[in-house]
C-alpha cells in the first residue's frame, strides 16, 4: 500500500486557466488521476482493524488526502463539483475514527480538509 500510495499517485496541477475548460485533455487527465487516487483511498482505508490504524490513518490522511487529494479539492471552484468531490472523501473515512472525539473536533489529519468543508 506505502509503495502504491509514494509511486503510483499523481495528480498534476495546472494553472486554474487550463483546467477550467473541462473538455481540455489535461483537464480530464487531472480528474482521472484525482478520482483514481479517491478508489486508492477507500481501499487504504479499508484495512483499517486488520492493519495498525496509526499506518492506515497515515497512509490515507496524511499522505493520500493531504498531500494529494486536499491540493485538487482547493483548486476546485466552490459548486457542486467541489461538494461532489469532498462527499466522496468524507464518505471513504470509518466512523469508527470519530467515536471517540468530542463535539466540533477532528482528527489531527483532517484540520485543513475541516476548514476547507466549513468554507
């Protein structure tokens, strides 16, 4: 999973310009790679009780989500494309990893995605 999450992700960035013709090859490219990189998350993630959660926690959080995914979220214009892609992040994390938090805290990884969603 480390060698797939270090090797295999990548998501370019493009100046906003190039991307918002959404036709536009690097356009389509960026969100292939984007929504490929969301199916690496929730298989990551789905390891979590079989794996230590602190490896899977920082392969999906720290790596994947923060370095990668939160980049193209935050270069996404706020609609329903941006709502779109934060609902499927939102949607590959276990609940389990919330039981135990108290009311309006998060996760130490998931600060900046936090912020971003009360935006």
């Amino acid at each position: 999973m480390k060698k797939s999450v270090e090797e295999d992700v990548f998501i370019p960035l493009y100046p906003k310009s190039t991307v918002e013709d959404k036709s536009s090859l690097r356009s389509k490219f960026q969100e292939r790679q984007f929504w490929s990189a969301v199916k690496l998350l929730s298989n990551v993630v789905l390891w979590d009780g079989i794996v230590q959660e602190d490896k899977v926690r920082d392969l999906g959080l720290s790596k994947l989500l923060n370095r990668y995914l939160l980049l193209n979220i935050l270069n996404t214009p706020l609609g329903p494309e941006n709502i779109e892609k934060c609902n499927k992040v939102v949607a590959c994390l276990p609940e389990r990893w919330f039981q135990d938090l108290k009311g309006g805290s998060t996760l130490p990884e998931l600060l900046n995605f936090s912020q971003h969603l009360l935006q």
